[in-house]
C-alpha cells in the first residue's frame, strides 16, 4: 500500500560553473629571457584573469586547466618554458635554419586560487621573425 504523499520539496538553481578562459599572441621576437613573456594581443580574455601588462594568469576559480602554446618560427630558434609559481612544468626547443618551423606544448594542471602560471623564454632568441601564442581554460 502507497504512504501518504510527502512536502513538495524546494526548487533550487544549481550555480553556475566557474570561466576562466584567455588566448593571447604576440607577432614579435620573445623577450629577455627567464621573465614572463608580455603579450601584445588578447585574442580572448573576457573575465581578464591574464595579464596583458605582466603576462601573467591568475588563478581565481581553483581546478583542472589546460594550458598550451604555439609558436611558429621562421629563420630562427626558441627555447621556452611553461611556468607555475617560479617551477618550470614544460619547456620546448625548436629551430628553424632555413624555412619554416614549428614548435607546441601544453599541460593539464591542478591549479589553487592565487596560482600563477606564465610563458618565459629560457635563452635569448636568434634571428629570424617568430609569433607566439598561449592559451589556457578551465
């Protein structure tokens, strides 16, 4: 036999999940080396958790992020390196001598509020034009 029917229960919205997102690029040979890279173009940055001025992303939304980097180099080299509080996660060598060349990585990374994570060039760049872009999301 059925019980009695119970209180309606209460209607509740779920909230709305975290965004933490940016792509940014740069069409200029990298900087001095081991200093955040200073991107002149944010492709995408709409809750402005990179900074254009330091080149650095802070973390506000604690979780699972993706980070990579694309550069594309003619007549030249690279040596950069992913970075997450001053520790170096990844890092990446490509040399172009005669034509075209190009050079990508990413990381998966568990990220705290207030983490920092950045691109730094590791040697000074050789000759030749290079554009860069990093991205990263949550």
């Amino acid at each position: 036999m059925q019980g009695p029917r119970g209180e309606e229960g209460g209607v509740e919205k779920c909230p709305f999940p975290s965004i933490s997102s940016f792509a940014v690029k740069l069409r200029e040979p990298l900087p001095v080396p081991f200093q955040p890279i200073v991107f002149a173009e944010a492709l995408y940055n709409p809750q402005n958790h990179f900074n254009l001025s330091t080149g650095i992303f802070t973390c506000t939304s604690p979780g699972v992020y993706n980070f990579g980097f694309d550069i594309e180099l003619f007549q030249g080299s690279v040596n950069v390196g992913l970075m997450r509080n001053s520790i170096e996660i990844r890092d990446k060598q490509a040399e172009a001598k005669d034509g075209y060349e190009h050079a990508a990585g990413n990381a998966v990374l568990q990220l705290k509020e207030g983490d920092r994570v950045w691109l730094e060039s590791k040697a000074e760049p050789k000759k030749g034009s290079t554009q860069t872009v990093f991205f990263g999301y949550l």
